[in-house]
C-alpha cells in the first residue's frame, strides 16, 4: 500500500529518481521532492524557531494552500542513533527539513 502511494507521488508530481532514496528498509522523499510537491500544489510554509541549541533545535512550520492549514514541528538531536536522530552538526537545518517535510 505505501509503495503504490509512493508511486502514484512519483508519476503525479513528475519526480525523479534522485526525489526519492532507497534505504534498505524503506523508500523517502529527499528534500528535492518535497520542493517539487510544495510548488505543484502551491504550498506556503513559514517557520518559527522553538529552541536552538548547539545539539538541539525544534521549528515550527505552519503550512497553507487555499482553505487548508496545518501545524507540525520538526526537530533534530545530535548523537549517535542510539541517543541522537542526527549524527550532523547541522541540526537546524535539520530540524527544519523535517518540519518542511511533515507540513508538506
């Protein structure tokens, strides 16, 4: 069911094999994609800081098209896997990637 919803973004959206990265466990849209979603269907995103931190940040996207609004936050830790969600040193924009990605 999510490969042929993934599939059906694919073709809808004109998205290439570099939109998209095959882990072994799972299929994502990379941040290219995303970009292509939100101008195909006309997405307005602004962003509001909620922490920043040399290891941590959280970002609020607040997302709009039409009548439609939605609210969602991202964020990133620096670590490892085991206590992190990010091994980079660039954890804002990590966290807002990842805001972006949800609100899309």
């Amino acid at each position: 069911m999510k490969t042929e919803a993934l599939k059906e973004k694919y073709i809808k959206y004109n998205l290439t094999k570099d939109d998209v990265f095959k882990h072994q466990h799972y299929i994502i849209i990379t941040r290219s994609g995303i970009e292509k979603i939100q101008a195909w269907e006309g997405i307005g995103i602004t962003y509001e800081v909620i922490k920043c931190e040399k290891d941590f940040a959280v970002v609020k996207a607040q997302a709009s098209r039409s009548e439609t609004e939605i609210q969602t936050f991202g964020s990133a830790l620096k670590g490892d896997f085991k206590s992190g969600t990010t091994n980079s040193w660039y954890v804002m924009e990590m966290a807002e990637k990842r805001a972006m990605s949800r609100a899309v």
